[in-house]
C-alpha cells in the first residue's frame, strides 16, 4: 500500500484548526489508505488514532496510541497494518480486540517504556536522553517487571522515595515524577490504563537556589586545571574541555553536549545552533579561545564533545565538574 504519496495531503488536512478534535475517517482525506475504520483525531500539538468496527451486530472500537503530526509519517503505517489485522480476525468471526486485549494485560512497564515511549521520545524530544537516563537508574529497577494492572500510586511514591533516599535533590526527584507521568498519560493513550497514578502524588518542595556565578578570581583559579587536567588529577579531559567551552561561549550546557561537526564552520569561527531551548535556529561567533577548544578535540564521533565510550553525548558530567570545583576550592557551585 502506498501511503507515503498520501501522506502529504493528510498531513495538510490535519494541520486545519476547524477540524481539531473532531474524528476524521482517513479514507476521507488520504485515498491511498483505503482501510475501513481508521480514523484520526488531530489537535495542535498530536493526532491520536482510534478503530471503529462492527462485530456480531455491535458497534466496537479501540484506541491506537497518540503521536506528534511529525511522527505520522511513522505512525501511520502501524495503524494501518493494526486495522488490517483486526479485519482478519473479523473475516474469521472472531473478536477483533481480542488478542490485542490478551497482550495488553500482558505488557510490562520496560516493554512499554523500552518499545513504545522512549522510540517515540527519540524523534520528539531533545532531551530524550534525559528519560533514557532516568529510567534506566531510577525507574524500571521498581516498576520494569510490573504489569499496567499492578501499577498504583503507592508503588509510584516508592520509586520517587527510592529515588530522593539517595541523596537527588527534590527538583531532580520531581523531574523523575515528571517522567513517569508523561509515560502514563501515553499508556492511557493506548489504553493501556484508565488513569494516572501520579495524579494524587504531590511534587517535593523544591530550594530554588539563588543564581550563582563565578567570580573573576575563581575563573582564574580554575584555567589553570581546565588546561592541563590530568596535572591536577582530573582523567576525563573531555569534559574539562566542555567546561571550558561553557566559560568561553556562555551556551546552555546541553547546547555544548549535543554539538556536532556538521554545525560549525571554524575557518569562520561560526556554529550553526539549530535546536535550543527557545525553538529558534540561531548562529554563534566563537571566540579564538572557544575555536581552538574545538580544534583540540579528536573526531572520534559526529559530536564534538562525544563519550569516548560510547561516541554519543555525555549524559551527565557532574561527577566530573564537582571534582573539577573542588580542585579549584569552589564550593556551592552547580551546572
């Protein structure tokens, strides 16, 4: 089936604001997927999927999952190949929920979050790494075997005790709940759950820190080490080369973490800042100091700061950065 020369069509169709929140039959809008019973429902920000179908006299229908309108194109395919199935089932008179239902009961929290949530994180969100990070640490390792049907909130108010006993600070706690909720309010989405179990869960109170910033005197204190880190004992160089990218540039830290080659041009001395936190592309002169902390750089990966592990992005360099402070006598100081 040929849906990807229909999917522009679909897609301008859905981006109608008259028609957000109202149940399109997709036969409708996008001829080349002739498939009885499909329809979307758009609004601004998703498009949710759902099936209507008749069996033994009854109207029945079941929801298909959510998704942006970048990620239709993806998303579609799958629908499609769902209400086929379900057709199937039909032409043999049997339940066409039925088997779907089955696996349903049976899925657990990692499948879900592994298969379904995170690969969709990945297309839509810049931090997804972020989640990734956090439910590998702090989430699956309570709640990864448990089925939908066995998740409450007092299983979800252990994960975030768990969490804070370790020492996290209460906005990185809630971050975690923050998470959890965005991961159940899709579970409902593919009606996996009737409601959230962070509903009721209430956010630690968080110490919002008065901004702090070095002073020229703790700057000086701190080239030295950033220039030769392993004098000082400091063994990741590349994280005090991202350090020292941040002083001289004054970029978010993400920013600096998910650099790539492809975006700067150093005979120029320019970088090419297509995604940040505003949403807008922008171009950054680099000074010759910040230049030539690119140019010492190995290119090991298509990031310039990249995990010489891994070739992919640090995560998080903390550890790293307070060890880096203390070398310096800085204290009080985060990033």
């Amino acid at each position: 089936m040929k849906i990807e020369t229909g999917l522009k069509v679909l897609f301008v169709a859905l981006q109608d604001p008259e028609k957000w929140g109202k149940e399109q039959d997709v036969r409708n809008i996008c001829p080349e997927v002739q498939v009885k019973g499909l329809r979307l429902v758009a609004t601004a920000k998703a498009v949710r999927g759902l099936v209507r179908l008749t069996y033994q006299g009854k109207k029945v229908s079941q929801g298909l999952g959510s998704c942006t309108h970048d990620e239709l194109a993806r998303f579609l395919p799958e629908w499609v190949n769902q209400v086929e199935q379900f057709h199937a089932r039909l032409s043999q008179g049997l339940d066409p929920f039925a088997e779907d239902e089955k696996s349903k009961k049976e899925m657990t929290f990692r499948h879900f979050a592994n298969e379904v949530y995170l690969p969709s994180a990945r297309v839509s969100k810049r931090s997804y790494r972020d989640d990734e990070s956090r439910l590998q640490k702090h989430i699956l390792p309570y709640l990864g075997e448990k089925r939908f049907d066995e998740l409450n909130m007092a299983l979800v108010n252990d994960v975030l005790h768990s969490a804070k006993a370790t020492g996290l600070k209460p906005a990185t706690v809630n971050r975690i709940g923050a998470l959890l909720s965005v991961i159940f309010n899709s579970a409902i989405d593919h009606e996996l759950i009737a409601s959230n179990p962070m509903k009721r869960v209430k956010k630690l109170r968080e110490n919002n820190q008065i901004e702090r910033y070095l002073s020229e005197e703790e700057i000086q204190k701190l080239w030295p080490i950033l220039n030769d880190p392993h004098y000082y004992g400091i063994g990741n160089k590349t994280i005090a080369a991202i350090i020292k990218f941040l002083l001289l540039t004054g970029v978010r830290k993400r920013e600096a973490l998910d650099m790539k080659w492809s975006d700067v041009d150093l005979s120029k001395a320019s970088w090419h800042l297509k995604y940040n936190k505003s949403g807008k592309a922008r171009y950054v002169t680099l000074s010759e100091d910040a230049v030539e902390v690119l140019q010492s750089m190995p290119k090991i990966s298509e990031f310039i700061f990249a995990n010489p592990q891994t070739q992919k992005p640090y995560n998080d360099i903390r550890k790293t950065f307070d060890k880096i402070m203390q070398c310096a006598g800085i204290t009080n100081m985060r990033i």
